[in-house]
C-alpha cells in the first residue's frame, strides 16, 4: 500500500534536511551488502531516532531483538561506542548473523556488538532481571508479544524499550500478512494498558513505540 502523498511530502522534507548528515545511510550499508535475501531494516529516519535516543541516555547495556544484516545494529553501535556502550544482538538466521558481522567488522563496530545466535523465544527469557537499559525490537511480529514479558523483567527501572513497525495495523496490508498485523495489534494494546511502561506510538519510519519503564 502506498503511503499518503502527503506523509511521502513530510518524509522528502525530512530527509532533504538530513540528506548530509552522518556518515552511514541505508541505501549504501545495503548496496555494500553482499546478501541481499534479507529482512528488510530500518529506514534512516528510524536510524537517527535511535542514535539520537543513545545519545540522550547514554545506556551501557543495550540488547537489540532482530539483527538481519546488522544495519540498526551498526547506526547504534556508532553512537554507543563514543560513551562504552555495549550491544548485544539476538538472530535467528544464521546466514543474516555472519552477514551482519562482516558488516560490523567492515565499519569498525564488531567490537562494540556480541551476536547471540539463536531463538528470541529462548534467549530473552535466560536474561536475569534488570539485565539492559536499552531494549530494541524489530524481529518477526508475531513475537512481539509473545516476547513483552520479559523484555520488561529484563528491562532497569528507567530503561528504555524501543519495537519498530507498530503501525502495521494501518498499512493496509493483504490479508495473507494478517499473521504479522494481529499480532503487532495486541502488543500495541498490551503498551497501552501496561501498568509498568509509560509509553507513546510515534510515526518513524513505519511507526515506533517508545516507552519507559515505571
């Protein structure tokens, strides 16, 4: 579906600000990526959101949920090592995780980032309480709430917790991407309601909820 001529205007302003700005975009982390069967990431909008958030908190313990080729993971990473931040990433595909890695080793940031390998649905709950003071989340929606849980247990009293495409509800996707909207739908509303979060949707990139935790 496409986005509304008037919300394309916005977003064409936008980036014709930032056009110059920053050392890494998008188009050119994925053009020098050898893989390109991968799931899509962030846009650059989202990528400045994060680093701008970074450089406000200035968290130590960072844990990302969904690395693909490692491009959030790098626009973090460049911000995080300037204060000795310390990312750690989950991945499912094996092939995405080695990809990501050259490309953190390709830009200098490899050792600013631990790759964990494996299922989010058994990695994040091995993490002990008040383990990050930053969580981001952009994995397979259907986890997203599955996932909730414990990305709060995990998550300092004041730590940040940041998921990406929170407005797939409104997209206007085929109904046979209805297994990924439903789910992001009861996680919206699982922020909304929760007692432990102070939260807000913001519309970046493809809409991202910021929350606190209480």
């Amino acid at each position: 579906m496409r986005k509304t001529n008037k919300l394309e205007k916005y977003q064409a302003y936008i980036e014709s600000l930032y056009s110059t700005r920053g050392s890494l975009r998008r188009k050119e982390f994925v053009n020098k990526t050898g893989w390109k069967d991968f799931v899509p990431v962030i846009d650059d909008a989202a990528a400045r959101f994060l680093q701008l958030i970074l450089q406000m908190k200035r968290p130590k313990n960072i844990l990302e949920i969904g690395t693909s080729i490692g491009f959030s993971t790098t626009s973090m990473a460049l911000t995080a090592r300037e204060y000795g931040g310390k990312i750690a990433t989950v991945e499912f595909d094996r092939t995405a995780a080695e990809q990501a890695k050259r490309n953190f080793v390709r830009i200098g940031v490899d050792d600013t980032i631990q790759i964990k390998l494996g299922d989010a649905r058994q990695i994040v709950p091995s993490f002990s309480d008040n383990s990050f003071d930053f969580i981001f989340q952009d994995v397979d929606k259907r986890l997203y709430p599955v996932l909730l849980k414990d990305c709060i247990r995990i998550l300092k009293t004041d730590g940040i917790f940041i998921a990406d495409d929170a407005l797939f509800p409104v997209m206007g996707f085929d109904p046979k991407w209805n297994s990924l909207v439903e789910p992001m739908s009861e996680f919206n509303r699982l922020i909304a309601v929760s007692t432990d979060l102070e939260s807000t949707l913001l519309p970046i990139g493809d809409g991202m909820v910021v929350a606190v935790k209480k």
